[in-house]
C-alpha cells in the first residue's frame, strides 16, 4: 500500500503552502508548482496618499465653519471629533506587499499580495523554506 504524504508550511485563510504548490487563494484561485519558480522577491507598494488630501480639506473647511457660524458647543466637539478621526484614517498611510517570480518562462508573476506585514512575512518565510525543501534531493 502506498501512502502520500503532504507536507504543510503554511495554511490560512489566503494562501496555502504544501511541499508541492504554493496557492494563493484569491478570485481566481491561483497555483504554482513550486519547483517551477524562480527569482521570488518582494516588492512594496505605498498606498495612495489621497486620504491625507481629502482629510486636510476637511479639516480647512470644517474650520470655516466653526468661524462662521455661531454653533452650540456640542457640535463644536462633534465636528472637532470627526475631523480629527478622518485626519488619523487619511494619515494612516498602508503598504501593500507583493511575491513575485519568473514562473514557467515568465517574468513578474504575481504570486502573492497582502496590506498584512505579518501575514505576507509568514507566508513568504513558508514559501521560501518549501522551494529549498523541494530542490533538495530526498
């Protein structure tokens, strides 16, 4: 009787890792083969600064209306409170982190993406440890 065995490096709720594949479970569902892969790097993108934009003209203009307009103080808080809110969500400002490789011939195959650092990094850390378990002889 022959058994196969899987072994796992990784599963979550996007991305699974075994010593054969690595899959990203994404819309659509994406698989590699993993000793198809070559040159895996990370790549960092900056999200959009356009909250910090949107928050600063929020703020210039919930100011012209606490000058302009005789408010009571309740309201004074209240917009003081939203504005600050929105200026701490604009300011929050969120990498988005990518895997790529050459995959089959092709250069800048997306393997991976996550705005999570600690997600991407345990998953990235299992993907690497399964390629160099799978390119060694057994």
């Amino acid at each position: 009787m022959l058994y196969w065995h899987v072994r796992t490096y990784y599963r979550g709720p996007d991305a699974v890792v075994t010593d054969e594949t690595f899959t990203w479970q994404t819309r659509p569902v994406r698989t590699f083969v993993l000793v198809d892969l070559r040159d895996v790097g990370r790549v960092r993108h900056e999200a959009s600064r356009i909250g910090r934009v949107v928050a600063g003209l929020l703020l210039a203009v919930a100011g012209g209306v606490w000058v302009q307009q005789a408010l009571p103080g309740r309201w004074y808080a209240g917009v003081g409170a939203l504005v600050a809110a929105l200026t701490v969500v604009g300011w929050r400002s969120r990498s988005r982190w990518r895997l790529t490789a050459s995959y089959r011939g092709l250069d800048g195959v997306t393997l991976y993406g996550s705005a999570d650092p600690r997600v991407f990094n345990q998953v990235t850390r299992a993907l690497l440890r399964a390629m160099e378990d799978a390119r060694e002889p057994r």
